[in-house]
C-alpha cells in the first residue's frame, strides 16, 4: 500500500511538471515555434475548434509562423482567432496562407512574462504541495486504521517530502533556464 500512495504521488507530481512544461511553452520568447499556437481556438461554423484540426502550423523562418488552413473560407477566422489569444500577435493574410510575425520583445514586455512565469511556477508548487497534503493525510488515515506501523508512516512521510523537495527544484529549475531565455536579447 506504502508503495502504491508513494508511486501514485511521483506520477501526479511529474505530470504537474510536465504541466508546467506546457504552460512555459506557451510563453512567447521572440523565437517563432507552432506550439504557441496550439491553445488557440477557431469558430468553425459556429464550433470552438483547435487551430491544428483546421489548418496546417508550419515555420516560415526563425521568426515566422505560417498558418494555412484546410478550407480557404476560414481564412478571417483564423486571422481573427490568432489576434484575439493572449499572446500579443498580429497575423496577415498572404493568399492562402497567414503569416504571423513574431515582434521583437521590449524591456517592460519581458518583466511582465517573467511575472507570467512566475505565478505559473508557484501555480505548480502549490499543486505538489497539495499532492504532499494529500499523500500524507491518507498516511495518517492508515495509521488511524492501524494499516502501517508509525515508523513506516513516518518513513514514508520523508520519502514524500524527498519526492516533493525534487518536484520543486526541478519546478525552479525550469523557472530559472526560462527567466534566462526570457531575458536574452
């Protein structure tokens, strides 16, 4: 049982990391990459619809993204999907085809992504703490039940906090490389 909450826990705390991973890509860092558009939505006759089933995302160059949808019809819709998103980016139509430039990055633009960064950082500690909680609080509902003993509760208590210290360094860690990125000109 100690083994299953303690497997249990590792997963969900690397796929709060993994998360998080997510959520740093989605953060512009001037380099042009398709998976900045991927939480984008499109109206596709009246159904919110993921970019990628409409259209195909491809690298125009280092600091271009193209977007050619599927059905040319689309086109201002897709336009319009792309200018709405939180990410600050002003697609235009060439042919068939739009091209999202991406805009160089000013000082105050790049304070206000690290503060994105950030909240999301400590938005991942506070979930492996709450999976710490969690894990810890079914240990001591076992050693209520007289399932373990205290000294494997008290065991297995560090070994959640081994596996939580790791999850929030490597939350840090990530935070660190991309403070780093952020700032680079």
């Amino acid at each position: 049982m100690l083994a299953e909450l303690k497997k249990a826990t590792e997963q969900k705390m690397g796929k709060t990391i993994e998360a998080f991973k997510g959520d740093l890509a989605r953060v512009r860092t001037g380099r042009a990459h398709t998976g900045l558009l991927e939480h984008v939505t499109v109206d596709y006759y009246g159904t919110p619809t993921p970019l990628a089933q409409v259209a195909k995302v491809i690298l125009l160059d280092a600091r271009t993204i193209g977007v050619a949808p599927f059905d040319k019809k689309l086109i201002p819709a897709v336009e319009k999907a792309i200018r709405e998103s939180d990410l600050g980016l002003n697609p235009a139509s060439a042919g068939d085809t739009i091209r999202v430039p991406m805009p160089s990055l000013t000082e105050e633009r790049r304070k206000e992504l690290i503060k994105v960064v950030r909240h999301e950082a400590e938005n991942a500690r506070v979930a492996v703490r709450n999976l710490r909680r969690d894990a810890n609080h079914h240990l001591k509902e076992a050693l209520k039940k007289k399932e373990v003993s205290e000294n494997d509760e008290r065991r297995s208590q560090d070994e959640v906090q081994k596996l939580t210290d790791r999850s929030i360094a490597e939350i840090d860690k990530l935070l660190q490389q991309k403070e780093a990125e952020l700032l680079a000109v």
